[in-house]
C-alpha cells in the first residue's frame, strides 16, 4: 500500500512538472497601473477622446479586430492614426500586461 501511494505521488509530481505551463510575466493588476499612466488620459471608462466610435468596449474591438491580445499588443507597441507607439516607452511585458488588463476590462463592460 505504501509503495503504490509513493507511486502515486511521483506519478502526479513527475506529470504536473513537465506539463505546467510557465508562468507569464505579463499581469493584469500591473497592466491596471500602467493604464491609468499612460492610457487613461484618451481611454477614460474604456472610452475613446480622440475617436468616439473606436472605444475599448468589447463590441468596438470585435468590430475593429482588436479583441485579442496580439492586436492589442500590436496596436500599443505600433500605435496607429491618432494613437501614439509605446514600443519606446514600454517594455514588451508592460505592454502585454496593458492588453490583458484591456481584454479583462472590456469583458466585464468597462
């Protein structure tokens, strides 16, 4: 009995070691923070000052193809129009935790 619990628990440690995802260094918290600092000023609520009608709601970014976060990370990194690049003011995480933090956001309506 003792050896098939021993079994067991290496069996269960072995598989959830190689088959953990890594863990990603983008979060949505410090994407919150980063927003409301360099975002917030032109995308109040989810808003948009600049172009109404291209908001950060879930139905303009599904209208706009922007409603995952490889777009979204592309249109921050590379900005577009109006909308300036943060590829030289933001790291590649900071930009991703913004993305994360915007998709959350715009799944719960803002």
């Amino acid at each position: 009995m003792r050896t098939l619990v021993t079994t067991a628990i290496l069996l269960i440690t072995f598989i959830s070691l190689f088959t953990a995802r890594p863990a990603l260094a983008a979060d949505s918290a410090v994407g919150a923070k980063i927003f409301s600092a360099n975002c917030a000023a032109c995308h109040m609520k989810g808003g948009n000052a600049v172009n109404p009608a291209k908001t950060l709601k879930k139905e303009a970014l599904a209208q706009y193809s922007k409603d995952t976060l490889d777009a979204i990370v592309a249109q921050v990194t590379n900005g577009k129009a109006a909308m300036p690049a943060f590829k030289s003011k933001l790291n590649a995480d900071q930009i991703e935790s913004v993305a994360m933090y915007v998709l959350e956001k715009a799944e719960q309506g803002w």
